[in-house]
C-alpha cells in the first residue's frame, strides 16, 4: 500500500530501519537457536467459523477503549472497535484508514488536520445507528474528562486548541470542529514563541484507541459516573463486540475472569480491513500458572496465549521440536526497572548510576528466555524506530553505567561513593517499596532484581500483586510512593520516537492517575528539548533532535534498561495464527482456526 505524501509528512517518514531486533540467537543456558519462529500465516488466508480460547493470566487495565493504553487492551479494541486509523496487520510502518476515509490532510504549518471518515459504519446494538464525526469529536473529548483520564490524551491532543487534562464529563473541546457528518478537523493551536503546530504527532495519533468512535447520547450518563462505567457499557464499530444484554451492559466482560467476544450483527465487512474469521473469541483470565497454560496450549486445540509468554523451558522445547506453534515478534519496545527520582535515595544521580552499573541485566533477561527473546540495551529508542542510528545504534552512546550487560561492581562501588557511600554500597537503612508481577517470569525478575539491589545495600520491601494491580493500583500512582517497579515497559505508540520517550520520561506528562512516567523524571532541560522536537517535519532533523533526548534521558540514569525484547507468541496446531505486528500479539480479528 503506497502512502500520499502529506500522510508521508504527518507520520515524518517515521521508520527508516526493517521492523526487526538484531543480534537473535542463544545458547547452552537459554535453548536458543540462530533461526526465529516467524510462522504467523498471512492476513488473506483462513477458514471461517469456530470458537477461538486465549488464555489470560490477569485482566486489560481498562475495558473501556476511551482509557486502555496498554497490550492487551488495544488488542480488544482492534477487534472491537474501528480507530480512525489502524497499523497494517503485517506492516507496521503503514497507517491504513479504518474509520476513516482516507489519509488525513495536515496543513503545511501543521495546525489543522483534516479526517473524512467512512459513511454506512453502525454501532452494534443497543446503539443501531451510524457513525458520525460527532461520535469521533466525542470519543477524543471524553480522553480528557476526570472520569476517563486516558494516559496520552494530554500528550497527543493536547495540542489541540481549548484542549485541557481533568475537565469535567461533557466539556467540549473548541478545536475539534464537525463541519459535517463525515468530516473532522482539529485546530491545533502553536506553543507559546512558535508559528508551528505538532500536526504530525496528532495525525500519527489518530491510531490510537481513544479515536475510536463513541455516541455522546449513550455514553454520556455512563461517563458521569466517576470511573467512567462506559467501558461496562460499550458498544462496538468493529467485527466483534462484548457480549452484551439488551441494556448494552457488557455481560461479557467479568473482570479478572474473562472477557466473552461475539460477532457484532451490525458491521458491515465491506467497510473493514480485518476478516473477521471465528465467530466467537472466549479470553479466560486467571491462568497464572505459565507452564501449565502453554501446556494447554501446545497439547490443545483452538488456543493462543495473552497476556504471559510461555517460560524458558517451554520456550527451548518450542525452539527445537515444535516452531510451528511458536511466533517471535520484535515488540517495538521494551522493558525496565524505574527507579522513583522523588523517592530518596533516587533522587541521586550517582545513586541510580550505581544501580544501573551495577546490575546483571544477562541475569534478568534469562527469566524471561535469555537472548532469544531480545537485545540488552545501551540506551532507551529501541531498534526499529527513527532515531536509533543516531543513537549509537546497538553501541548506543558509550554511557559507563550501561556498558557492562552482567554488571560492573567496581563501578557501581565508584558511583556510591560519589554518592557519599564510603563503603562502596549504599548505606541507608529505610526500606524501599517494589511492586511487582505476582506470577510467571514477571514474578522472577522482580525476584531476581531485588536480590541484587539488596546485594548493593538496599533494604527492599517486595510487594507482590497481579500485574493489572501493579500498574493501576502502585506504578501508575504517585501518590502511592512506590521507589522501584521492576516490570515496567513500552511500546511505541505508533513508529515514531515521540510515542516512546515522551510518555515515560517528559515530567509535562506526570499524572496523578494512569501515570507512565514511572521514574517521574522532570528535567527542564528535557521537557523543552521533547517540545522542540515535537515540531520537526524533516526526517534528519527529527531523527537527531530524538536521538539528543534519548542521550540526555539514558544520562539521567532513571531506570534500568535491561531488554529490548520480543514477544513469545503460542498457539494449537489448528490454529492460523497472525500476528499484529505493531502491538506485538496475535490479532484477534485475523486468526483463525481450523
């Protein structure tokens, strides 16, 4: 699919390199093999009909698609709900109209963005009626209302004129205008000193969930509600919809135990790129146990996982007799321990230098697979996206305190004692709170790590919680204090540098709820560089002004960055199994069976 060039513009040319980890491979310790297991199938092929079973470990973050900002949610919403955009099931450097008509029209200065979307689009019952642009203009609305407190509304919209993070349910945003019912425009209006507007970033945005259309008319009783109960009461553009009774309530959707996907009566496959194969997806929550879920998987039928990757044995089995039922996926991101820079003693430099010198991360990868599963990173934009040539590419920066992947205790010792620490270790005797993954390799690392920050000095108190709780409940909270959270990652939001380091580390995006900034990282110097930066159209000009963030982010030391890493995709034998190659994960809305 070719793209014009004013969608070229908006998106900046946003990947320059394949899609694609480097350095694949293994060894004794990891079962690794030098060839990867791509067995995905392809979006055209497959069998219509059947019941398709995922097997989760824990729950979305949010059900509602006004909210969710994480994997699994926005695997729902991908069959679920029709974005105005969407990422190309086997391409994610191209942006496909989903909702909407066609490419978006970005002004040369940037400050509007102009979207027509399709016409004959229905919502699924109780709704039964056709989309409009008002429902677009509502769904962005509602991001930024205090009962929906979407995580990147603020990051990406904000730029949007009369935009503002926290209003109440109902405000409208005057910038977001509906001269017609197909037609969509937002006014962006400059930052203070520019005569440019962050066009390119809003039009990339627009693949998000939150642009997923929503009915003010249904909605908005639901949203006066504080959380939102819409996404208990959603209803659907997409193929599939929650099951639901004649109310709209999402009887479907028990949380924690499974979420019940049917067909949704009112789309029209016409008007979709997804072909919808099975006529029923059954997610069943609570499978904790990751040995016996990819058990049941491998030895079943009709099954894929979610949310947790099989463990490094089976993962070694799944290398070397059964690569058919396995698929690596470079994710586009990657994972670290955030250390809080407004808990003592991290508000230290030279402390979280220490940390970082001194931590095996060889030691944290090997919970997950070892280097089958991904590369140990040098600095923060993984490979894959704009600006990690620029970065040093898999050298990164030449940064000390990250060169060494099993840790470097002598100079860890010299960063403590830049500290103050004579000992060579810290010397503090409060006890630091880490929340962590309850169950699967995520529970291991957690393990692993404060073990050795405890070989370091530290005193930790390791709390333990379902992941869905250690995000929504601890990490995602500034007020809840936690010092570390060693299961935190990313993806890109869509292929540009932008989506991965302005969430995590602008201090501009620290929220009080939903909050991804888990170092709570607020630099000036950084903040003005993201804002700078935010504005650039030139591919080059881009790639090196997010290159010089990500030096200056990884030179803060706020977290250890321990993979750049892919995901361990499973399925049955009868199973067509697709990969959704931007998030990572099967795609619900492609997979079949057989």
């Amino acid at each position: 699919m070719t793209r014009s060039l004013k969608w070229a513009l908006a998106l900046c040319v946003l990947l320059v390199l394949p899609f694609a980890v480097a350095a694949c491979g293994g060894d004794d310790d990891d079962g690794g093999t030098d060839e990867q297991a791509t067995d995905q199938g392809t979006p055209a092929q497959g069998q219509k009909g059947g019941t398709l079973v995922s097997l989760w470990a824990g729950d979305v973050d949010f059900i509602d698609p006004g909210s969710t900002y994480y994997q699994m949610g926005t695997q729902i919403v991908r069959a679920t709900q029709k974005t105005l955009y969407t990422p190309k099931i086997d391409d994610a450097t191209i942006a496909e109209p989903d909702m909407a008509e066609a490419d978006p029209e970005v002004a040369e200065d940037g400050c509007t963005v102009t979207v027509r979307i399709k016409t004959g689009v229905k919502f699924s019952p109780p709704v039964d009626r056709e989309v409009t642009s008002a429902d677009v203009k509502y769904a962005i609305e509602r991001g930024f209302f205090n009962t929906v407190n979407n995580g990147y509304a603020g990051a990406y919209f904000g730029s949007v004129d009369g935009a503002e993070v926290g209003v109440d349910p109902g405000t409208e945003i005057p910038g977001i205008e509906t001269p017609d019912d197909s037609t969509v425009v937002f006014n962006l209006k400059p930052a203070e000193g520019e005569d440019r507007c962050p066009g390119g970033v809003v039009a990339g945005a627009l693949q998000m969930p939150l642009s997923a259309p929503v009915p003010k008319e249904y909605a908005a009783p639901h949203d006066e509600k504080n959380p939102s109960a819409y996404g208990q009461n959603q209803v659907a553009t997409g193929p599939y919809m929650i099951e639901n009774d004649a109310s709209g309530k999402a009887i479907g959707y028990e949380a924690g135990r499974r979420i019940h996907l049917v067909r949704n009566p009112n789309w029209d496959e016409s008007l979709d790129n997804d072909p919808a194969f099975v006529d029923e997806i059954d997610i069943r929550q609570g499978n904790d146990d990751p040995t016996v879920m990819s058990r049941e998987i491998i030895n079943g039928e009709s099954m894929i996982n979610g949310d947790q990757p099989p463990p490094p044995a089976v993962l070694k089995q799944l290398l070397t007799r059964d690569k058919d039922k396995l698929a690596l996926v470079p994710s586009g991101g990657g994972r670290w321990i955030s250390m809080n820079t407004t808990v003592e003693p991290f508000d230290d430099i030279n402390v979280r230098k220490a940390v970082a010198a001194g931590m095996d991360r060889e030691a944290l990868r090997l919970t997950r697979g070892g280097e089958v599963v991904g590369d140990i990173p040098t600095h923060y934009i993984p490979p894959g996206l704009v600006g990690f040539e620029e970065a040093g590419g898999m050298e990164g920066f030449g940064v000390d305190f990250m060169a060494n992947p099993k840790g470097d205790k002598n100079l860890s010792a010299e960063y403590f004692k830049e500290a103050g620490f004579e000992s060579g270790k810290y010397e503090g005797g409060e006890e630091l709170l880490m929340v962590g993954d309850n169950e699967g390799v995520g529970a291991q690392t957690a393990q692993v790590a404060a073990q050795q920050l405890e070989e370091m000095g530290f005193k930790v108190q390791l709390r333990q919680v379902t992941h869905d709780a250690m995000y929504t409940k601890f990490c995602n909270r500034p007020k809840a204090d936690v010092a570390l959270c060693p299961n935190v990652g990313w993806l890109k939001d869509f292929p540009d540098p932008q989506t991965y380091l302005d969430p995590t580390f602008n201090g501009n995006n620290i929220l009080p709820q939903g909050n991804s900034n888990w170092s709570e990282l607020d630099v000036p110097e950084i903040n003005q560089a993201m804002a700078d930066a935010a504005l650039l159209t030139d591919p080059a000009e881009r790639a090196e002004a997010w290159a010089e963030i990500d030096r200056m982010v990884t030179e803060q030391a706020p977290a250890i960055m321990w993979i750049w890493d892919k995901n361990s995709n499973i399925k049955s034998e009868n199973v067509g199994g697709v990969v959704d190659e931007d998030n990572g994960l099967w795609s619900l809305s492609h997979t079949s069976v057989r």
